[in-house]
C-alpha cells in the first residue's frame, strides 16, 4: 500500500473549512450577547473548531490549487469536512445542556448541517434563543456548502455525472472559469434570497429573529423552525411566501444564475427545471382536490396545505403547515412516494433529483421506441446534451443503490423494534434530508423515541444521502485507500 492521499492538500483543505464553523460559532455569541444568554457554549466550541483547524491548516501547507483535486481528495475533504463539523456542532448543546447526550446532541448537529430537519427535540421554544439560532445556523452552512459541492467540486472532477447535470455546453464561460469566482457569485446569489426571504417575512408580522431562523431553513430547504408547530401557526401570507422561497430553493442554482444575467433562454431550455414545477403543479393539484372534496376544506386552504407540503416534501425542507397524516390515506401515500423525488440538481434540496428522474424516463421512454424499431439508434437527450452509455450507467446505478440502501436500512431499523411505516418513513425522509415522515415520526412528532442506536443509524443515511451516497460510501471500500 502506498501514500493514502495528499496530506500536504486534504488536511489545510478540511482546517479552512473549520475556520468557516469557528466564525459561525463566534457569530453566534453576539446572539447569546443580544438576548442576555450564556455566551460559553459557543466560545468553548469556537476554540475547539479553531484549534482543530489550525492543527489541520498547520500540518503542512499545500502547494496546490483546489483544481489539482483527484476525486479520492475530494470523497475525503468533503467527507471529513461534513463529519467534523457535525461533530463539532452538537457542542453548543451539549455544552448549555440544551440536548441531554453526545447522540441525541450529534443526530441535532447532523440534521442540521446536512439540511435534514429531523428533531429529537419535544419542545423546542423553551430553547435559549441563541441556541434556536445556532440550530438554524447548520442549515444555512450546510446548504451554501452543498451547491458548492455539487456545482464547483464534482462537475470539476467528472464525479457522479454533475458536469451533465450542472454545466451545460457553455456555462463555464457564463459563470467564469475559476473555481473560486464560481463559488463566490453562487454564494451572493444563496445570500440574497435569504435577505429577501426575510424582508417579506418581517413584512408579514413576523419578528426580524424568526425570519432570519425561518429564511435559513427555507433557502437551505432545512425545515427548522424555532416553533413547535413549525409554520401551521402563521398567517396564510407567510406560508405562502414560505412555499414560494421553498420552491426557488429546489431550483438549480446554475439556473439563478441565468436569471440575475437576464439570460432567460437557458432557464426556459432547461429540462429539469420543466419537469420540476410539472411534477410539483400535478401533485399538488390532485392533493388539493383531494382535500377539498375528501375533508370538505375551504378551497383556498385545500389549495395552501396541498401545495405547501407537496413543495416541502419535493425540495426535502420540511417544513409542516399542516398534519398530513390526519389527511386520507391516498393523500399521505402520495407524500411518502413523493420523499424518493427531490428537487432538482445544483439545489440545496436532496433526495433522487428531478434530473435522475427524467433520465430514467427517458430510458423508459427509449427502451419501447427501440422495441419498435429494433434497428433505429436513439441517443438518450438531457437540456439538448447527449447522456453518453457511461453517464447513463452512473445515473441509473445510483437509483438502484438508493432504493437497495433505503430497503436495507428499513429493515436494518424494524430488527431494531421500530414499527414497518415509521421505519420506512425515516429512512427516506432522512436520506432525501426531508425531517418528518409517517407512524411515529410524522410531522407533529419527533425523533427522540427512537433508540440510540437508531438514531446513530439515521444520522448516518442523513450523511450519506446528503454527499449523494458515493463520496462517502466509497471511503469504506479499502481499494479506495490503495494507491
């Protein structure tokens, strides 16, 4: 066996990052400074992300760009990144004694910086106010960090098909070559929709502290909320503006991008942004029908609780404006079915992807038209680009393992003495990052009964289904620590 991986390039890689969570913790503190709350939580977990950074940044300085990146690198930075700061997360709440537990202190940590949204909290609004915002913190980290992942790291290095998904022929010439201008103006873009999801927030009665924690959740498609009963207690105008900024967060960032450009031409030729609001109208208009005529709701109200959760569950937020379980039971099937979706590529949201969805589809689609006509040759098309045999292969592969990955952890979780529809439901709600499921787990409950080593197990689906399965699940095969 020979050198592992770059030492010189991984560790400095992983200790700036830290540096990013040290500066979130010590932003923290002025919270804790603003509503005359401990400060300690967040400077003793600011001096330990700083020192394990600066130990890693220490180690030996690298001499190489982020573009001399291999994709072993990369599985190990982001894997290792997404890990420390999880581990280091749940510090503030173990420390204030918020969460009682290193688990139930680490599953918090995980659903939050990996966007998930899943509690074992069972009263969230006794919580210190700095603590409710740090919570809502992870998902706005957690989520700038994903679109960076999946739109400058892995089209860069050929991981997973991105560079299909995410850059299309010239978008390297429209958004700049460099990495980090890349990254920058990505950054601008997720940042102004938090500052104007919470202008109209505040606009609707509701206090600057909430829409700030309410604008991370929505535009990370976290689903954190300060409040125990997430969205349902707010106004119609606030869910709506919620369902809204839910809705432009599932969309591929690449895509807001072309819109601050003006360049309509590129949203309206882009495949998986059609296919995402047509999945989404379908859905929702057969909910709302549903509600209006199976439980005799207002229209207006069908329509709202429909199309609210129909848009939370697609773009893996979250949040609730309603008990979906108490709506028919072909309603909540449809929510369950609908968590295997997710939103499109590019996004904060998890799950599948619109984009796997459509190329499966398109196979479909093809595999009937070459029973047809045998001899004919049809190359499979996404956004006017051709899915060459090996994008196709990857693609579809990683459906399969999803599904095997997601039937192997329902059972894995039923032999651990939880009920078929709560085990099923947690599994995928915590691989697509979504919070809520069905049974015991549903959207006025939590997570909190589940034994501990449930919850290890589902914070490890919430990793491995937020860095799309491979760039973590291949650090367990030991080919891959072999030069």
């Amino acid at each position: 066996m020979g050198k592992i991986f770059n030492l010189r390039l991984n560790f400095p890689i992983v200790g700036k990052s830290l540096f990013i969570l040290t500066a979130a913790l010590f932003a923290t503190t002025f919270i804790a400074f603003l509503f005359s709350e401990p400060v300690k939580p967040f400077i003793i977990s600011g001096f330990v992300a700083f020192l394990f950074g600066l130990l890693m940044y220490i180690f030996k300085r690298p001499s190489h760009e982020i573009e001399s990146l291999t994709k072993k690198d990369a599985s190990i930075i982001v894997s290792f990144s997404w890990i420390f700061f999880s581990l280091i997360g749940a510090l503030p709440y173990i420390i204030s004694q918020s969460i009682p537990g290193f688990i139930n202190a680490f599953f918090e940590s995980v659903s939050g910086f990996t966007t998930t949204g899943a509690s074992i909290l069972t009263d969230i609004e006794i919580l210190p106010k700095s603590i409710l915002f740090w919570r809502s913190l992870t998902h706005w980290i957690g989520g700038i960090g994903i679109i960076v992942l999946v739109i400058v790291i892995m089209p860069s290095l050929n991981m997973g098909s991105y560079n299909l998904f995410t850059y299309e022929s010239s978008v390297q010439e429209k958004i700049q070559p460099k990495i980090k201008a890349v990254g920058r103006r990505l950054m601008l873009i997720y940042f102004l929709l938090t500052i104007t999801e919470i202008f109209f927030l505040v606009l609707g009665n509701m206090s600057l502290f909430e829409s700030v924690c309410h604008a991370f959740g929505t535009v990370a498609t976290g689903g954190f909320s300060p409040k125990n009963t997430s969205i349902a207690g707010y106004s119609p105008y606030i869910q709506y503006v919620v369902m809204i900024f839910m809705l432009l967060a599932g969309v591929n960032f690449v895509l807001h991008y072309y819109f601050f450009k003006r360049d309509f031409k590129k949203i309206k030729e882009n495949e998986e942004l059609k296919f995402y609001l047509f999945v989404v109208m379908v859905i929702g208009i057969i909910l709302t029908l549903s509600l209006y005529f199976k439980m005799n709701k207002p229209f207006e109200e069908s329509f709202r609780e429909a199309f609210f959760q129909i848009i939370s569950i697609v773009t893996c937020t979250g949040f609730a404006s309603a008990d979906y379980l108490m709506w028919p039971s072909f309603a909540w099937t449809i929510i369950f079915l609908a968590m295997f979706l997710g939103g499109s590529t590019g996004s904060t949201a998890g799950g599948i992807k619109m984009a796997r969805h459509l190329v499966l589809l398109k196979n479909i689609k093809r595999f009937f038209l070459q029973l047809q006509s045998p001899n004919a040759i049809k190359n499979l098309k996404l956004n006017n680009n051709i899915v060459s045999d090996e994008n196709n292969r990857t693609i579809l592969s990683f459906i399969v393992l999803y599904f095997l990955i997601f039937a192997f952890g329902s059972i894995l979780l039923v032999t651990f003495g939880v009920d078929g529809k709560s085990a099923s439901s947690a599994v995928a709600t915590c691989m697509a990052g979504i919070g809520p499921g069905l049974g015991t787990v549903g959207p006025v409950s939590n997570f909190a009964h589940l034994p501990d080593i449930v919850k290890i197990i589902l914070s490890f689906l919430m990793l491995i289904g937020r860095l799309e399965i491979y760039t973590l699940l291949i650090l367990f095969f030991p080919s891959f620590w072999k030069n």
